[in-house]
C-alpha cells in the first residue's frame, strides 16, 4: 500500500454515480451544489440504500483499478455533494429549518444553521474508509471538506464570528481525520474551494483552520482547491487569488486546478516547500486527452516542479462526468504519467 514511483497518479475524489443510484437531472438542477439534504436524487428506496451504494463503490474502485490509478477513493458514492455527508451529520446543526445565504456563483443556496456548539456525534465517513481499505491494495484516499469552506456553507446563530466558526469545524474535522488513518487511509485530503472564493476570510484565518484541523494527523495531507465543477463553473479565471500563503500550512500537498482554465504555473515556485497535486484533465470538455497531452501537460510541470514532488490528478471530481467518459480521462491519465515516469529513467 505504498508507492515510491515518480509522478504518481490520483483522483481528487468523486467519480461519475451510476444512473440506477442518482438521477443526475435533479443533481444537476439549477447548477447549484447542494448543502444540505437532498433525498430526493437516490433512485434506491431507503432500507436498500447502503447495498445500493457499497455497488456503487465497488464500481468506482474497480475502474480507477482498470485506469492503472496509484491513489485511489471510494468514489464518494455515498454523497449528494462532497461537502454534505459530513456537515450535515454534526451536532447542533439545524438542516430541517435552512438559512438562505448567497453561494460561490453569487445564487441564492440554502445552507444549514449552526445553532449551538459543533460536535461530532458518531464517526461519518469511518466505515466507508473501511469498505474502501477491505476493497483495494492500492494506496488509499479519502476526502473531508475543509474547515473554512464548511463555515462559508452554513449560517452562524452560535459563534457569532467567522473565525471562530471556522476553528470549531477545524477541531471536528481533526477528530475525523485521525479516525480515517485509523481505519486504513493513506492519504487525508481537506477540500477547500472556498478559499478561492472568499480570498480575504482566508488570508486572515485560513490556514489557521486548516493547520488546526489536520493537527497530529499522520500521514499524507492535502488541501484541494478549485473553482468548481466544471458542470457548474464553466468561465473560470487564470489564476488563483489565494494559493502562496498555502505554503504556511501543515498539509504536505496543494492540490489546483491547472488544465481547464490554464493556469499559469509559475505561481508554483511560491509553494516549493510543498508537493503539488497538478490537475492534468480538462473536465469542461468532451474530448477525451490522449496520453501524448497529459503527458505534454506534465512536462510544463515539471519545468516548475521536480518529479519527487509531483502528483498526476484530474483538476477536480469526476462527480458529473458520463462513466465512459471519466473511465476514459483516467485511463490517458495513467498512460500519460508512464510517458513522462519513462522519459524520466532515461
């Protein structure tokens, strides 16, 4: 369960849901990524959900297998969006009665209110850490939404600070991330999109957060950023307004968004004390990359970036994506990253 391999190859974290578990139409209603429940899109009556959903998983897991993927996940099968499942299982958050707040791409979202102390109640996402260490040999990855982004996405009646909000989610985040290497992960990544968005909330406390959340958390650490779904964020801009000051956080990778808008890489050489996570797939596109492309794409990373401290990924989740398509973008993936791996043992 461990690589030493050069430019070893990831997923951020979702792949494509099967049509017989999700109806992808009420998903992806209104271009708006749900915060909290939304029942409605699992096709599978209740008491058959988890089986349904343990399939699902074992889908997902095999194909990233077949694609020749290094680090795997279990797909995130089990959630309406990748945030939801683990806010929403906390204590003292009101999801029944939610708050109307403005989202990322300035629309009306509901969210819900935090209206007393965050605990965790019991672990969420242990057993599906389990089922996807039961399931693989291969190194294993398992995402948890940051700590800031989860303030951003629910509406304070409690703290009555954003700082202080963002800190208590930091500190039920740590407990569950110490819990997922407990229970078999190699890899713990903190999702954080809304770093990007809310640029001066994050210069203040960000990576305050974040350092706290993965406190005396062993192994392999990433934050993840981004702009969006590529489903739901289709302009998006060429550069990061809060990206360097990562390079004061605990986490070992930074894990951006580089093929669909662009980016220009030399904003890499502010984070040299870090392992990036290059996005090398273009999820905004139906062309599928050849592996002569994903290859080409990691060479400009590398003239950034040494090969030991570069990760082959796809910029974001692959939540909605067709399956063929998806299957198909890894698979280049792979291929793509054993051009360069060869090129690079001469």
């Amino acid at each position: 369960m461990t690589t030493t391999k050069l430019l070893p190859t990831t997923v951020v974290g979702s792949y494509p849901q099967p049509a017989w578990l999700v109806d992808q139409g009420i998903l992806r209603r209104n271009n708006v990524v749900p915060r909290v429940r939304l029942k409605e899109i699992w096709r599978v009556a209740e008491d058959a959900l988890e089986q349904a959903q343990d399939d699902a998983t074992l889908i997902a897991i095999r194909d990233m297998e077949r694609a020749g993927i290094d680090i795997i996940t279990d797909g995130e099968m089990r959630r309406e969006s990748y945030s939801n499942r683990f806010a929403l299982a906390l204590e003292n958050v009101d999801v029944d009665n939610p708050a109307m707040v403005t989202g990322r791409m300035g629309k009306p979202t509901p969210v819900p209110r935090v209206v007393g102390p965050l605990r965790r109640r019991n672990p969420v996402e242990v057993r599906d850490m389990q089922f996807l260490r039961t399931n693989t040999d291969r190194k294993a990855k398992i995402t948890l939404p940051g700590p800031f982004t989860l303030s951003m996405q629910a509406h304070d009646e409690f703290y009555n600070d954003d700082e202080a909000l963002a800190m208590a989610y930091a500190e039920v985040v740590n407990v569950e991330a110490k819990d997922l290497v407990a229970a078999g992960a190699d890899v713990i990544q903190l999702d954080e999109p809304w770093l990007q968005a809310r640029p001066e909330q994050a210069k203040r406390f960000g990576v305050k957060a974040i350092s706290r959340a993965l406190e005396g958390v062993p192994g392999t650490t990433v934050v993840h950023l981004c702009f969006g779904y590529a489903a739901v964020v289709s302009d998006k801009p060429s550069g990061y307004s809060f990206l360097p000051q990562l390079s004061d956080s605990s986490a070992a990778q930074i894990s951006i968004e580089a093929a669909q808008p662009k980016l220009d890489l030399g904003i890499l050489s502010e984070l040299s004390n870090k392992t990036i996570m290059l996005g090398v797939l273009d999820l905004g596109t139906e062309e599928v990359e050849t592996a002569e492309v994903v290859a080409a794409r990691l060479r400009e990373g590398l003239k950034r970036v040494p090969a030991e401290r570069l990760v082959a990924a796809p910029d974001c989740g692959m939540k909605y994506l067709p399956r063929e398509r998806a299957f198909a973008k890894l698979k280049a993936l792979a291929e793509g990253a054993a051009i360069v791996r060869k090129e690079l043992a001469g």
